[in-house]
C-alpha cells in the first residue's frame, strides 16, 4: 500500500515485485462542509510540476516499470494492460430516502489517450444482478480494493458498504473482472456479523500463491479473506489478523523483499486519542503470519502507504499523521525503511516545514491526509503523492515527493493546488482522495485527485517533466450518466 491497493498475480522480476506499491486509505480527518463551489473550469493555468532529472544509467532506471507494473495489474479489469479507475460515490449520510441512498461505483477504463468517461461501467447494489451487501446497501462505494483475487489474469474489485445504521451483518462485495471489464454478474459477498467490516480495504498476495488477498477492517479488528480460483464458487470466510481498540488505517506491499506482501496495520489498544502503534504483519508461504520487525509509532496516524522510494528492493512504509501529532501541526508524514527483517526502528520526517518542500507549514493544514504512491516520472523509482486538505488557505492542496536513490527528496518536492486541477478556487479539501496508476500505458502514473465539495475527479497526464497541469480530464457524474447530487461522487478511488 501502501495501497488499497492495495496490493496486488502474475510474479515478476525479484526486483520488480519489491518495489511495486499498493495503498490504502485511512479514515478520513473530518472536513467542515461548505456550500458547493462553482463548477470546474474547462482548462486549468499552465503551470506546470517538473519532476527532478535523474540520470538513465541507474540500476533503477534501467528497470523503469518496476514501482508501477503490478499496481497496473491490480487496476487492470480488461485485461488490456491498461489500469483502470474505481470511482466511489457512497451516496448521502441522511434519513432521507435518494436514489443515491445506496451508493455506486463507476469504473472508467483506460486505453491509449487515457481514461474515457464513455468506457465505463456503474456498480449499484440491486442493479443489474449486484447483490445488496446487507438490507439497505448504505454507503456502498465508501471504500474499495484491486486485486486479481481468483487467478483468471482480470483484475477484481472489492467494494465495502459498512454503515453504523444497518441492524444486520456487513458485507465485502467483489466484482470480478473480464475481457469486457468488470460484471455485476459475476459477484460475490464476503459476509460478517460486524455492521463496520469493509470500512478500509486493501490487497496484496500475503501468501505468495499469486492470487491478491483482501484485507479487512472494521473498527476494531483486521481481517484477511484469502484469494483462490473456486472464489466465485465458494466465497471464503475471513480470518482474523488484528484485535485492538481501533484500526486506523491498512496498508499492503513487500516491505521485507521476499517476493510476498506483508500487511501493514496502523492501531490503538487504548483510546485512540492517547497512543498509536504500527505493525507490519509478515506474509509467508502459509499467509500472514506474526510481526515483521519492530512496531512503530502511529499516534494520529490515518494514512498509509508502502512503496520501494529508494530502489534498495524493500517497500518502504509511508505513514500520514495530519493533525494529531505535536512534531509540526501542520501535518507531517513518516517513513520508515523497509528490509528482510521489517522496518526500521528509525523514521524520517517530512513536513512543510522541511528544506525543499514548498509552502509553510500551518496549523490544521492536514499534511498527510492521504497518500498515494506510484512512480510518476519513470525512472524506477516509486513517489509519494501526499494530499494536505485541511484548512490550507481553504483550498487544500497535493505535494509531489519524488523518490531516488537517496530516499523520498525533500529537494525539488511541487505544489498542486485547486486551480492546477481545473477546479475553480473556492472548492475546500483538494487532495481528499489521491490515486496514482498509469492510464495510459506510458509507464509514469498518472494523478487522480478529488476535493470534498465538488462531485468531480480530476485526472492531470504524468509526462517526463512531472505532471501535467494543462487540460486536465474532469470526471463528473453528469459525463458519466450517474446521480450526482449527495452522491459523495469521487468518496473513495482505486
């Protein structure tokens, strides 16, 4: 993960599949809500977010899809070699009845020219052949997974539908993918008594048998559901991972080398405003099996991510701390170096507030309320997206991170902020929900970036400068043919 996502079945290179990525989604901090902006422009100001050069003799550069091919498999529901977008609208948070109510999932596919709004196809619980997760499919599409979770070579989806209003048990939707995308037909629903199980998803192989896995939360304990090819005959029943007093936030990717994703889980045995704890839960041959390594502090950690930053073939953990901790109020995240034994005890900081990343820190700012990670400019190496939308002038904001050699640069970090995006500038919490996958097959990950206040996905072009801020492709319900109002459009993406 990081990441899902989440993780991701085909083996690769030794040093491909350590550095591949995968993320999750943490819960997400509170925002303030606010009226909805105006409608996004239909261009955005050219300025544009280079990437820094790297020189193309490198051991990593010679291998440039290394951080990237497997996240693309995960994403990939045609089997085309293109990865494709999960967009999640959970539908409104109310007691009124709304043909939104039960929450969608639009997936665009991409091709040559990237995503295309027209190729697409729309998840609802109860519509053609979906299964309902549970009596009212309330808040489907809040959270959801990649993986080839069957074998057949098409990427899966997994979608999660808790809510803390349903009496009965909760349900995992996946959907499984073909030559024709993904089908309601083919579904199934991993079921649980917990009304919260899918509240965060992520997947990667915890076992190596080249079938993805999914991991589970609910509020209080981690899940895994092992993938298999009689999946769609017999779905499989959950195994518990984790007890604690809160899950905060998932993670997936190789963080020890050995060619199988290990689980990184972010929790509180206390309450969770008091102390944190993170914990990469080793994968093996026989699944996830014990704690790689020493834990780590997570205190106000929500976000996390795994990704090979440096090149060395271990995933290194990316953790997102917005607002909780005292080291900078802005927000800041952490890493941690990945190797054969677990991560390092020793993390890096990196905030506003550091040498070459733009922009001052301020307090409530929400650095590190997202994470994405993929390699943007193709040189081997995976970077970090890290979404700061909190209060930041009100707007938010999305800093770029590129990794090297040296580790995650603070030097040569970029901006993005609303405008950049295509939004107009009075939108609030640009960089909510982050992805990075490559679209369009070039072999750089592409940004996909929503706010809070405008049902709308933005998707900027990678190139070999950075990414693209001119005529960025804006995905929004009325292009698509879904509801649009109270949808939530753009809640979660994969």
């Amino acid at each position: 993960m990081l990441m899902i996502v989440r993780g991701f079945a085909a083996a690769l290179l030794v040093a491909s599949l350590a550095a591949c990525t995968a993320e999750a989604p943490g819960r997400q901090t509170p925002v303030a809500s606010a009226p909805a902006a105006s409608a996004p422009a239909a261009s955005a100001p050219v300025t544009s977010a280079p990437a820094p050069s790297r020189t193309s003799t490198t051991p990593a550069a010679r291998g440039a899809c290394r951080a990237g091919c497997d996240a693309t498999k995960a994403r990939d529901y045609n089997g085309d070699g293109y990865a494709d977008l999960a967009i999640g609208a959970p539908g409104q948070q109310s007691d009124e009845e709304d043909s939104t109510r039960s929450g969608y999932v639009v997936v665009s596919y991409g091709g040559a020219r990237g995503l295309g709004p027209r190729r697409r196809t729309v998840l609802q619980p109860g519509r053609d052949g979906l299964p309902r997760g549970f009596t009212e499919g309330e808040n489907f599409g809040a959270s959801s997974a990649g993986g080839d979770f069957d074998g057949d070579g098409y990427a899966d989806l997994a979608v999660g539908a808790s809510s803390e209003r349903s009496d009965g048990p909760a349900a995992v939707t996946i959907v499984f993918g073909g030559r024709d995308g993904l089908s309601a037909r083919s579904a199934v629903l991993i079921r649980h008594e917990d009304p919260m199980f899918g509240e965060l998803l992520t997947a990667g192989d915890f076992n190596g048998d080249g079938h993805q896995d999914l991991a589970v939360a609910t509020v209080e304990a981690a899940w895994v559901v092992y993938g298999s090819d009689g999946m769609r005959r017999q779905p499989p029943r959950p195994r518990l991972v984790r007890r604690s007093s809160a899950i905060n936030a998932l993670a997936a990717g190789d963080v020890t080398g050995d060619r199988i994703d290990d689980l990184v889980v972010a929790f509180s045995d206390d309450d969770p405003a008091d102390e944190g704890t993170g914990a990469v839960h080793r994968g093996s041959r026989g699944g996830l099996k014990g704690v790689a390594g020493p834990t780590f502090d997570a205190w106000g950690v929500g976000a996390l991510a795994v990704g090979d930053v440096d090149g060395d073939g271990f995933g290194d953990v990316i953790a997102g701390n917005a607002y909780a901790d005292a080291d900078d109020p802005g927000g800041q995240i952490f890493l941690h170096r990945g190797s054969a034994s677990g991560p390092a005890a020793e993390r890096v900081l990196i905030s506003q507030n550091s040498p070459g990343v733009p922009e001052d820190s301020e307090d409530g700012d929400g650095f590190g309320t997202e994470l994405a990670v993929g390699d943007v400019n193709a040189d081997g190496y995976a970077d970090v997206a890290v979404g700061a939308s909190g209060k930041f002038e009100m707007n938010g904001a999305v800093f770029l991170l590129y990794g090297g050699r040296g580790g995650l640069a603070e030097a040569g970090a970029r901006v993005l902020r609303p405008g950049d995006a295509g939004f107009a500038g009075d939108v609030q919490a640009f960089g909510a929900s982050l992805r990075l996958s490559d679209f369009d097959k070039d072999g750089r990950a592409d940004l996909a970036v929503t706010t809070r206040t405008e049902p709308v996905v933005a998707v900027l072009a990678a190139s070999p400068e950075g990414v693209r801020t001119t005529r960025p492709l804006l995905i929004s319900p009325e292009r698509v043919g879904t509801p649009g109002k109270d949808s939530g459009f753009g809640r979660s993406l994969t």
